[in-house]
C-alpha cells in the first residue's frame, strides 16, 4: 500500500482533510505575496540611491521573467498529460489484474494435494514444492550507493529495461531511470531515511520541479526506507508523484506488493 489516508465511514474524505489541502495553499500563497511585497519594498528603497544600478539589475531580471512566464504553461501541460498517462495505465493494469484473477485456473474440487501457493510467475500448486520470493534484504543497512543499486536491482527484476542509476552530485533529482514494461519512462528518487526521519514537502517539492520537465518523467516515484509527512503526500497527490515508503518497499522486495509503476492501491483510487 502507497499513502494510507484517514477516510469516513462512507469511504470519504473527512471535512477536515478537505479543507487542509485549500488552507495550506492560502497560506503559501499568502506568504508568497507578502515576501514579494517585502522584497519590492527593500528593493525599491535600495534603488532610490543606485538608480544606475538599479535600472542595470531590472534589464537584467526582463529574460529572465520572460523565460519562467513562457515556461509555466507548458511545466503545467506537462504535469496534467503525465497525471493523465498514469491514470490510463492504472485503469488498464488494473482490469488485466481482475481478468486474470478471473481466467487463473482454481484448484480441483476434493483434490487434497492441489493447493494453491502463491500467485506470481512459476508458482507451482501441487501442494508439496512452490518457488518462493527471496527475503527483502535489510535496506536500511545499506550505504547510499547501495540502496539506488538495490532499488535499480528491483526495477530489473520486475520487468524494466535501460534500467540506470544515476544518483550522485549533479543527479537533479533523479537516482534512477528506467523504462517501464508499458513503455512509461520512469524516474525515481531514492530516500534512505532512519525511522525517525520522515521525507518532507520539501523533499517532494524539489523532485517534483525537475522529474517531469528535466528528466522526461512518465511515472515519478519517492522510494524510501521511512514514512513520508502529511504535507509530503499531499503534494505528491496533486503532483502525481507516487509514495513508496518503507512497508511498500518490503512488500515490492518480497513481491507482496506492487512496484510502484503497477496498479495504485485502492484506498487511493
């Protein structure tokens, strides 16, 4: 399971966690405002006595502003048709996932040795041999270039190709990129927190600026050994960035669970 999230009753939302979402992006945007009135403010008093300067620095800024305005919408374009994408492959992953559980031969009735073991590939239902997963190894005991192998490891294992670890100075975000068995270009970025650790807004805040219009992202994921905060899931929902933490990670090790381009759980759809 990717993000767990507290749900009514009726399998909706509480009015409380309807309304956080909103109130934190106010008071972002609030503060946003105030610190650019603040900064005028500053700047247009420092201009009174360097206006040479001053006028110097605001030619400067004209590009600069030009170039972030004429990227914002295609940056938004690009995140919308990458959400969408990953809609589509879940919806279809998912309806594969229930036709084959459907069409899956079930065991013969009044058979006693005929049990069934398992359901991933090589699975033997006879009720005396069964191929089982390898145990997930100790992620957390890993050094940093180990954990980005391991998790590289896993993508390869589970049917991705052009599988790279690129992490390191310079990496942009990006530990590992990979192309998906559908085709998607994966980007994931790998997080070895303690327990104690949690990854932050601030965390998924920089992934998100540069795995979809740098790296090309077609499925961007955070894959850590720990917990992610309140406010980082919540970014990563409206981003569509998904959130492996260190439970799904043991699952997608041991093949319990699904790798983090497969079907989202469906406490999240």
């Amino acid at each position: 399971m990717l993000i767990r999230k507290t749900k009514s009753a009726a399998g909706r939302p509480q009015p409380a966690e309807r309304l956080s979402g909103p109130l934190v992006a106010l008071g972002l945007i609030g503060a946003l405002i105030c610190a650019a009135v603040l900064l005028f403010l500053r700047f247009a008093d420092w201009a009174g006595g360097h206006p040479l300067t001053a006028a110097f620095l605001a030619l400067l800024a004209l590009p600069v502003l030009y170039v972030l305005f004429r990227a914002m919408p295609r940056a938004r374009e690009l995140r919308r048709a990458a959400r969408a994408g990953m809609e589509q492959a879940d919806r279809e992953l998912a309806e594969a996932a229930r036709t084959a559980a459907v069409s899956a031969p079930g065991p013969v009735a009044g058979d006693r040795d005929t049990v069934r073991l398992g359901t991933g590939p090589g699975t033997v239902r006879d009720g005396r041999t069964a191929v089982l997963p390898e145990p997930a190894p100790d992620f957390t005991a890993l050094d940093p270039d180990g954990f980005e192998a391991a998790v590289a490891a896993l993508c390869e294992r589970d049917g991705c190709t052009e599988v790279e670890v690129v992490g390191g100075a310079g990496d942009l975000g990006a530990d590992v990129l990979a192309t998906a068995p559908d085709g998607r270009r994966v980007v994931l970025q790998c997080k070895q927190y303690g327990p104690t650790n949690k990854v932050g807004s601030q965390d998924l805040q920089r992934f998100g600026g540069t795995c979809w219009t740098v790296h090309g992202a077609q499925l961007a994921a955070v894959v850590t050994t720990s917990e992610f905060t309140a406010p980082a899931e919540e970014y990563a929902a409206a981003c569509g960035i998904r959130c492996v933490d260190g439970n799904a990670l043991t699952a997608w090790a041991e093949g319990s669970g699904p790798a983090p381009w497969g079907p989202m759980s469906a406490d999240r759809l």
